[in-house]
C-alpha cells in the first residue's frame, strides 16, 4: 500500500486573505514572519504497489475534485506502507 500526501496551496499570485490574517495575528503576538499561506493537506491511502501508479490515481483525484487549478496549485509526496 501507498500513502499519498497531497499539499494545495493558492497559486503565488492569488491572493490569501486567511494568510493574510494569521500573519496580522502573529504580529500582535510580537511573531514576525515574512509571509503566512494557509492550504489544505490531504492523505489518501492507496491499495497500490507502485509509486507510479499510485501518482496516476492522485493526479487523477486532484484534476477532478481536489484542487481549483484556475488558483490553486499542489504537490504530493508518497511513502511505502507495508
């Protein structure tokens, strides 16, 4: 089986207002940061033996469903569970 992590993340030039505020919120705690995006990360468990056929069904599910392509963007990481 193959465990796939998926992160969305906005596109750099769409703008984040979620981001936008937690950055305004660590402020006012004196936490500086240079730039805050907020995304979504997802796990899909896949009854897949293959890291190749595994990155065909999750590209598959973020063309589909998972990711706004017109302003988002993703990447994905797999790890071998047996």
């Amino acid at each position: 089986m193959i465990k796939a992590y998926i992160d969305v993340t906005l596109k750099k030039s769409i703008l984040d207002p979620q981001g936008t505020a937690v950055k305004k919120g660590l402020e006012k705690l004196s936490l500086y940061t240079e730039d805050v995006r907020i995304g979504k990360h997802i796990e899909v468990l896949l009854k897949e033996d293959k890291i190749e056929a595994a990155r065909e069904k999750i590209d598959e599910m973020c063309r589909r469903l998972l990711v706004n392509f017109e302003v988002e963007t993703y990447s994905v990481r797999f790890e071998v569970i047996e």
